[in-house]
C-alpha cells in the first residue's frame, strides 16, 4: 500500500504522515527532505540557483522514481506538488491511497500567522488571508482528487489521526 499526503503549508501533513507509517509498519519518505539528500541541497538553494521550473522536474522525477520502486510506503509531498508536472495523476493512481489533510482558509491563517515559514514572516493577517485564498482556490482542483479528504478544523492531531486509520480499514 501506498498512502500519500497532501495539503496547504500547516496542515502537519510531515508529522501526521510520519505516524501513520508508524502505525502501519511502513516504511516513511518525506519528498523534499529525499530531495535535498540526493541533490545536496537545499530546496530553496535549488529554487534560487535553477528557478522553479527546473526545481519541479526534479521534484516529477523523484516522484516517479519513488512510486516506481515502493509498494509499502507513505509518502508526504510538498504543497504544491500535485498541481505540478501531471503529477496528480501517479496520485490518484489504482495501488495509492491519497489523503487530503484539508483546513479552511481561517484556520491556515490562524496556524501560519502564529509560525509562519520564512517567506510569510512579512506578511499582515489580511495579506496572508488573501495570499491562502488565492492558492487554495488555484490547488483544491488537485487536493480534491484525493481518495481521502480529512476536515481538519478544530481536530486535535490524535482524533486526525484516528480518523484516517478508520477510513483506511475501510
């Protein structure tokens, strides 16, 4: 089985993902981090040396190289990975599970705006409400081709948890 995990930045899919495959004996892959290992650098070193082009041919690669060569795997992506390269559809193919850890507009703001990642740090709550908006309206067309679509708001991370289990026993 594979399983794969997407959603916005904050969604906790690293952690989230990291214990499913704890919980199911498989094994775990976090793409960015195989990434950085393999090229030897950073994904931002590799977006500002060879720009976002090239960064998401690297990023196809390395996907059809991991589902190629697993079976029993979780995988967790980048945010933006699904929308890029057709990538969606190794997705939503027949052997993988993918599941959406999806949270509304104001509870991303709410996450972000609290510990935002470097390239957010400057922005106002309003800025940052229209700058999640605008690419949650461009991504959800991907995320929504999931298998799995969890409601995040207001779960603690355990009852997330328990809820992707019960849907994966299903």
């Amino acid at each position: 089985m594979i399983i794969i995990f997407v959603g916005y930045t904050g969604s906790n899919k690293k952690k989230i993902a990291k214990i499913i495959s704890d919980k199911l004996g498989l094994n775990y892959i976090h793409l960015n981090d195989l990434i950085e290992e393999k090229e030897k650098l950073s994904i931002s070193k590799i977006l500002l040396t060879r720009g976002d082009v090239i960064y998401r041919n690297i990023e196809n690669k390395y996907l059809k190289n991991v589902l190629k060569n697993n079976t029993k795997l979780v995988l967790c992506l980048d945010e933006g990975t699904p929308c890029y390269s057709s990538n969606i559809k190794l997705l939503t193919a027949k052997n993988i599970v993918c599941i959406y850890l999806k949270y509304s507009i104001n509870s991303l703001v709410d996450i972000l705006f609290t510990n935002p990642p470097v390239i957010l740090r400057n922005f106002s709550k309003n800025n940052l409400k229209e700058y999640i908006a605008k690419h949650l309206f461009e991504r959800n067309v991907y995320y929504n081709k999931s298998n799995i679509i969890i409601d995040c708001d207001q779960k603690s991370e355990t009852k997330i948890i328990k809820e992707i289990l019960t849907k994966l026993n299903n």
